[in-house]
C-alpha cells in the first residue's frame, strides 16, 4: 500500500470554474504532445518550436495544420506514442489528462 502524503486529498471536489481550468490544461498538455509526436513543430513558424524540437506555442493551431497530412495508417502509432507521453515521455499534467491519452477526444479516432 502506497503511503501518501499528509499535504494530498484525493477524495477534494473541484468547482466548475477549476474543473474547466483542469480540462482545458488536459487538452493543452495533449495537443502538444500530438504535435511533438507528428512533428508538426518542423513546418511551425515561430522559431522557438524549432529551436527547441518541439511545440513551443499554441499546439492547437499547428495541430490543424499538421494533422491533415499524417496517414491514417500512422494512427495506431501515434496514439500509442501519445499514450506514452510523447517523444520526451512527459508525465501527465492531471488526471482528467491521463483519461484523455487512454481514450483520444476525437482527434485520432
């Protein structure tokens, strides 16, 4: 049994107004993971996605961009490897992110 930290509170309900920031952090953190995967940071134009070799901005935009020309046979992999946490294997940002890399949003599908 895992011993926990006195300062955790797993059982803590969240507002509305901090249920919607959480999500909109989950999809954030998995938009910029979907674009590190594609590697749609290569045709990105702000320099520091490319300095960097990776989603530097607003992954949103450049996953629009990006997605269109991925195979879908590519599909199993790129979610496999999203699942994963990417190419740089980042741990979820929160729980409500962990669920969204086991079952996509409607991205990938």
């Amino acid at each position: 049994m895992p011993i926990l930290s006195a300062r955790v509170n797993l059982h803590k309900r969240h507002s509305p107004a901090q249920q919607t920031a959480r999500r909109n952090a989950a999809i954030a953190a998995l938009c910029r993971i979907y674009c590190d995967v594609i590697g749609s940071w290569r045709t990105c134009r702000k320099k520091n996605c490319k300095r960097h070799r990776h989603c530097d901005g607003d992954a949103w935009p450049c996953l629009q961009r990006g997605l269109p020309d991925v195979p879908r046979g590519r599909y199993p992999r790129i979610l496999a490897q999203a699942r994963a946490g990417g190419p740089r294997r980042v741990a979820p940002v929160n729980d409500i992110e962990q669920q969204m890399r086991t079952h996509p949003p409607g991205l990938l599908k």
